[in-house]
C-alpha cells in the first residue's frame, strides 16, 4: 500500500482520503485548485483541540492518517483498504518495514462516485465513512451504504429545495442541464420529479460531460438556443458546466436565467468575468459558511520544516523548490521561512468556511461517537457505528448536529446570488436561508429587493410556456403538449372563476349570475313590471283614463236616463256594461307591480270574470235588437220571452258559469308568485305562475265562446233600420275584441319577462277600448252634439215600431 501523505500517531487513529492531485501518472501529478490542504489543516486543527479537552475523550489521544487519492478511484480504493487493514509502508534505518494500525473511521472523498466505491466497500468491516462533499442521494441508501454518513446535506434535500425555489419565483417552463454522472443523473432525477408535483413543466433536458465531443455540446446550444425557455436548472459540476459555458460565449447566448447546484454555483474558478456574460444573475444554494475560532491562525503558522508533507503546497504557492536527494533547488529554492500572511491564493479563502466546516464536524461527530463508545453501556454494543448513529452536539457557532436514519444530516443552505461588483469581480451574494429543520412555512427566507437578475435586470423573469389564465377564464390544453402549454377560454354566462390558471369554471347559485369579467356571481337582476317605469306608468295611466272615461259616459247617459237614444237602448243593460267595463279597465292594474299572493289570485279571475260580464251585457243588447225588430213582425209576441227579467237573467247565467270556472280554479290550483330561473340568465323573472294551464285557458276558451256568438248575431242584426240599428256597432267592435284576442295568444305566449304582462294587459285594454268606444260614443255624439236627433220620431224613422217596449 502507498504512504499516507500526512500521519501523527494516536491511541486511536482517525483516516483522511481527500484529492490534493488530479492525476497520478505523469512523472509530477498536477496539483489541483481545490482548497483541500485547508481541509488537512482542519483535520489537524480539531484533532489538536480535541487532544487539548479535558472533557471530550479525557486521557485518550486521536491520531491520524492522510491520504490523496489523486481523484482517481483505484487509488482510493488503495488508500481505504490501507485505513481499513491497518497495513502502512514505513522506512526505518533504510529498510521498508509494516505495521499495524487500523483507522476507527474515515473522513473524505470529494465526488460521489469514488464515494459509493469506497462506502460499498469498507461499509462490511462496520468502519464509519464521513463523506463532507459527497451528495449524491444514492448514498442514502442504507442496505448498500450501512457505515456512510455525510455533513453536507443530501443532494435529495438540494433538488427538493431547487424546485421549491423555481415554483417560489413563478416560473412553469424551464429547461434543464446535468452532468453525466452519479452526481447530475441522480440530483436531476429527484428534481425532475419534484417539479411535476409543483406544476413545473420542464421543456428540454440535456446531459453533458468533460469528455463528451464538442459536437454534443454543440448540440447542447442549440437546444438552448431554439428554447422558449428563459431559466435554466443547471445540476452540474463546475468542471462540465464550464465547458458548456465557453460554447455558449462563442455563439453568444445571454440573457438567461440560471438555477444552480451548489456544486458549480460556489465554484471561484467558474466566477470570473468572462463568463459573467452567460451566467449573470444565477442564484443557487451552497451549504452554509461558519465561524471556526482558531483555524485561520493555526493555518498561518502551517511551515514545511515542521511537517514536510507540506511542501508541495509550498512550492505550489510560493512558486519555488525545495532541495531534496533526487534534485537540487537551483532556481528560486524555498528557504520555509516564507509567511502565509497576505498571500492571495485560491488556497487562501479562509473567509468561505463552508467545506471546511463540513470537515469540522465530521472530526467532532467521531469524536462525541468515541467518547460515548470509551463509556460505553451494557447491552449497547462496542461498535462506533452504533454511537454515530446517535451523536447529537452543538457546535461553537450554535449548529445543530446530527444524523438521520440514512446517515444524512439536516439540510441547511444559503441561497446566493452571482453579482458583479465595482471593481470588475463577480462576488455570490447570500440572499436568502434554507433550514430544512423549521417548521414548513418558516424554511424559506428570501430577500428578493437585493436580488440581481440576468442581464442585470432587477424584475423577476418570467419563464412561461403560456400566459397566466387571468380570473373569469379557464385553462383548456393545447394538444399533444406539456400540460404547461395551454389556452385561456372564458367561462360561460352564469359561470366564473375566481382564482388565476383555474382548470374548471364554477356554476353560480340560480339565483345568481356572473358579473361582466365572470369572476364573481352577482345577484340577478328581478324583473316585473312596475309603476316604476315608463311602460308600467303609461299602462296605468290608459287604465286609469279608460276607467275615467267610462265613468264619464255613464255619466253622460244617467244624465240623459230619460231621452229616446238612452231608453231605446236598454238602459239597463247600458249601465251594466258600463260598469263592467270600468271593472275590465280597473282590473288591469293588478297586473302591474311585484306579483304577490293576492295580485296573483286576482288577475286573471278578476279578468275572467268582468270580461265575461261585460261581453254578456253585449249579448244580451244584440239578442235585445233581435228581438226588437222581430216583434214588429205582425202577430210576433217575441219580446214577452225577452223582458227585462228575462235579460237580467242571461247576463247572471253566463257570468255564473265563469264564476264557477274561477271558483275551481281557485280551489284546485290556485295562481301564486313565481321567480322564473329558466327563461332568462340575465335576471330573475317574477312573475304569476297559472297553476293550471287549463283552468287559464278554460276562462279564455269561455270569453271567445261568448265573444264569437256575440259576433255571428250581431252581424245577423247588422242590416236593421240605421236610426235605430246599433248592431253594426257591435259587430265592429266584436270584431276588433275577437281580433286582439286571437292576436294575444301568440304574442303571449312567445313574449318574455315582463313583455309577457305587458301584452295580456294591452289585449285587456284594446279590447275594452273597442267596446267602449263602437258601442257608446255614437250615442254620446247624438246625446252632446247632435240633441235635435235624440228624438222618437227620428229614431223610429219611416218604420213606426209601436208595440216595441222601451
């Protein structure tokens, strides 16, 4: 086995695998520019202050073996099996001796891949692995990785966190870019299936790799490129992401947003300026920095003379020598007197703590697990993975320490934002927290006002495939598309929304309509008709003059009760009608106004009723003239059969029978207010509902029964002697009442709302006109302006009617 490249003895010894190399097979490896000497140095540091603490492992000291496993997996392989068998190569008086000295743990590898390696492989000996960079989340596992544990949070809490963090900022299309390895396929994966269940539809997703051919990363480009896709998740290496970057600068593709993984978006080496001009504004997690009291100082005095393993870093940084047995330092030697202080290296970052704290805890949590493994209890077992599986400690900065079922530790990150500061530099700024261990709701703190955008914007892009459905409408897929991709349609009449990209319109109450942008139901409108408007107001103003009219007329004829035109036309029956007629036109007023109980029950009977009255009396004066004239006839005793009793009679035998119609109907099933839902979405319609259709079309059939048999002997009498002859008269104005009624059932019947009283009311008063104004004003013209014709004689004319009774 190889040499370990620092070691200190111990009573028991704790084994470190880090990647100070990126290769071992040239003749002088290539020092990488990973920080990992500091990662030694904290190794070094706990272990020292650990030695120091009479309270944590009192009387036992922690020794340590150091390994480079030069970012290669064999060599990894190599240097775990050395920790493990406890086997180590050392030169003593010129010869190669062994000796035996098992690690009771081990710390390290950088890269999930050669972690899941050593993890499968060491995990049977029951020797606890603390990874403090490794996140893959397939390390979780703990049926192939019994004795693995990491301090840097699972890369299963990373995408769950990336794709909250996307959803946070409202973007639903996105694409998104991994490296092809343990690391980006895994991380993605997680991530891929956390965004379908936060509705995050991701349009492309493209792999890349170190080695792959430029043509695929060619090919990459121009998948971004074609994208409608404004934000990018990036799960990559700061490696592959930066080759993927320099294509991108070459055809110049800017003005996207990146979402990265903590792995390249805390990279110094990716964070220069050039490559601003693509990743500009990226935001990412990276796991949280602390404060190590000490480190920076025990760091500053690190010096070759003392610890010779530091020499190539010290060649490394001060670009000198050192003079050994295979070559002499003939240009620029190092003398090891060269200071730390000031020096401006990538090794240097002393203020970005964050692996190295990784590296801090990791130390301290084997070392709480020894200590509770030397006071071990009855029945617990000797074995420190058991104790790791427990420890819990707090550290000096107030963090929260411990290990879950899978090994995994709480998950905690900053999130940072990549800003070009004045001086040319690009600096991550923290602009927000993760803490996985708050309560849901309290996990998340971001301050978007500092935050700088691509392409130095300072709005929050949008990334959509389509627009946000605005309240009022709803979202219908686009076929054969992400369920991202949608058209907005508007809900119908009597629907709405009230929520934006709402997949259903909802259906408003019946009694309720949607408002003009359908997000919110609204009370319809009731309609009736009123006295309130202009069409109620001139409907009862008619009413009211028909009704005055009439009066005026009856008036008119009780004045002049005792002149022939008066007494030859029955002045009974006249008066009757008269009456009747102030009742037809009075009537129409229960039509108009919100229908009520009474006003339901009264309409149509009222109607019913003193129209049957009135087209009765008309009968009874048609039969009259009839009569009348039949009497004349020599030996003819007609008029004995229809005498005044006789009349009045007829007149109460025809009203009866509507009387008696009503009176069932009324009984039976009765009118009642009604609110129509279903002839109008617009507006309630109240309105009378007839109970029964039939007993309202019996009260009709009933009245043109009357009506027609009225007209057939009124038009018989329509050739009597003129100066007596009021049968025309009737004939015309029958004429007209049958004409409005056969005209009312199809307009009734097809007008709506309030239209539909409005014409009933119309007929009533059409009607009653017709009647009032054929049959009387010819009287009231002779009676007012033509008195010299209000005679007997004039009456009679050449014919002498002397047996007619008056």
């Amino acid at each position: 086995s190889e040499m370990p490249l620092f070691s200190k003895d111990g009573d028991i010894t704790i084994g470190g695998i880090f990647s100070l190399h990126d290769n071992f097979v040239t003749v002088k490896p290539t020092f990488n520019d990973k920080p990992e000497p500091l990662n030694f140095a904290a190794i070094m540091f706990c272990l020292e202050q650990i030695n120091n603490n009479t309270d944590l492992l009192p009387g036992v000291s922690l020794g340590y073996k150091i390994y480079d496993s030069c970012s290669s997996m064999p060599m990894a392989m190599s240097a775990a099996m050395a920790l493990v068998n406890g086997n180590e190569e050392t030169v003593y008086l010129n010869r190669t001796c062994s000796k035996t000295s098992t690690a009771e743990a081990i710390i390290g590898l950088s890269d999930s891949s050669t972690t899941r390696g050593v993890a499968a492989t060491i995990g049977s000996f029951q020797i606890p692995l603390i990874s403090h960079t490794a996140t893959c989340a397939c390390l979780s596992n703990r049926k192939e990785y019994p004795s693995f544990f990491r301090t840097i949070p699972s890369d299963f809490f990373q995408s769950r966190t990336l794709a909250k963090l996307v959803k946070h900022f409202g973007w639903k299309w996105i694409g998104a870019i991994r490296s092809d390895n343990d690391y980006g396929n895994g991380g993605m994966a997680t991530f891929l299936q956390e965004a379908q269940n936060e509705g995050i539809c991701v349009e492309f997703s493209e792999s890349i790799y170190r080695t792959y051919p430029r043509e695929k990363f060619l090919k990459t480009v121009d998948v971004i490129k074609k994208s409608s896709a404004k934000v990018i998740v990036a799960f990559s290496s700061s490696a592959d992401l930066a080759i993927l970057v320099k294509e991108l600068l070459i055809q110049n593709v800017t003005g996207l947003q990146w979402i990265g993984s903590e792995s390249w978006v805390s990279s110094v080496n990716l964070a220069k300026p050039v490559n601003y001009r693509v990743l500009g504004g990226a935001i990412g997690f990276i796991i949280s920095s602390a404060v190590i009291p000490g480190l920076k100082e025990f760091f500053l005095n690190i010096n070759p003379s003392k610890s010779p393993g530091w020499n190539e870093l010290w060649e490394n940084i001060f670009n000198c020598t050192f003079a050994t047995q295979d070559k002499a330092a003939n240009i620029n030697p190092c003398t090891g007197s060269e200071s730390l202080q000031g020096i401006n290296h990538v090794f240097m970052y002393l203020s970005e703590l964050r692996i190295i704290n990784n590296v801090y805890k990791a130390v301290y949590s084997i070392a709480y697990a020894l200590h509770d493994l030397l006071m071990c209890r009855d029945g617990q077992g000797p074995f420190l993975l058991h104790y790791m599986n427990k420890v819990h400690f707090i550290t000096k900065s107030g963090e929260n320490v411990y290990f879950d079922e899978n090994g995994d530790s709480v998950a905690r990150y900053e999130l940072v934002n990549w800003q070009l500061t004045e001086d040319g530099t690009v600096k991550y700024i923290t602009v927000g927290l993760y803490d996985a261990s708050l309560p849901e709701g309290q996990q998340f703190k971001i301050n978007n006002s500092i935050i700088v955008w691509a392409e130095e914007k300072h709005q929050i892009p949008v990334s959509v495939c389509s627009e946000s459905c605005h309240p009022g409408t709803r979202k219908a897929a686009q076929k054969g598309r992400p369920n991202c991709c949608f058209d907005c349609i508007p809900c119908a009449d009597g629907e709405i929304s009230n929520t934006t990209d709402s997949v259903d319109c909802l259906m408003c109450p019946v009694e309720y309509k949607s408002n003009y942008l359908r997000d919110l139901c609204i009370l319809k409108d009731t309609e009736f008709l009123a006295y309130e408007e202009i069409m109620g107001e001139i409907l009862a103003l008619f009413s009211l003059f028909g009704a005055c009219v009439t009066l005026g007329i009856a008036a008119v004829f009780f004045i002049h009760k005792d002149t022939p035109i008066v007494r030859a036309n029955n002045s009974e029956l006249s008066f009757l009608l008269l009456f009747s007629l102030t009742l037809c036109f009075l009537c129409s007023l229960t039509f108009i106004g919100r229908p009520t109980d009474w006003s339901c029950l009264l309409r149509h009977t009222a109607f019913g009723i003193t129209f049957v009255l009135c087209i009765s009396c008309v009968l009874g004066k048609t039969i009259v003239v009839l009569m009348a004239f039949r009497a004349t006839l020599p030996g003819s005793n007609v008029m004995k059969w229809f005498g005044p009793v006789q009349q009045r009679l007829s007149v109460f035998a025809f009203t009866s029978v509507q009387i008696l119609i009503c009176t069932l109907w009324l009984t039976i099933v009765p009118p009642f207010p009604y609110k129509n839902l279903k002839s109008s979405t617009e507006k309630i319609i109240l309105e009378c509902d007839l109970g029964s259709v039939v007993a309202f079309y019996a009260v009709l059939g009933y009245i043109g029964f009357l009506s027609i048999i009225c007209f057939v002997l009124a038009f018989f009498a329509r050739k009597l002697p003129d100066n007596f002859n009021e049968a025309k008269f009737i004939t015309f104005s029958m004429l007209i009442f049958c004409a409005v009624w056969i005209t009312f059932i199809p307009v009734y019947v097809s007008s709506p709302g309030k239209y539909t009283v409005a014409v009933e009311i119309f007929a009533i008063l059409a009607s009653s006109f017709a009647l009032l104004f054929c049959i009387f004003i010819p009287k009231c013209y002779i009676i007012l302006l033509k008195p010299e014709n209000n005679t007997k004689k004039h009456l009679m004319g050449k014919n002498q009617l002397n047996n007619f009774q008056l």
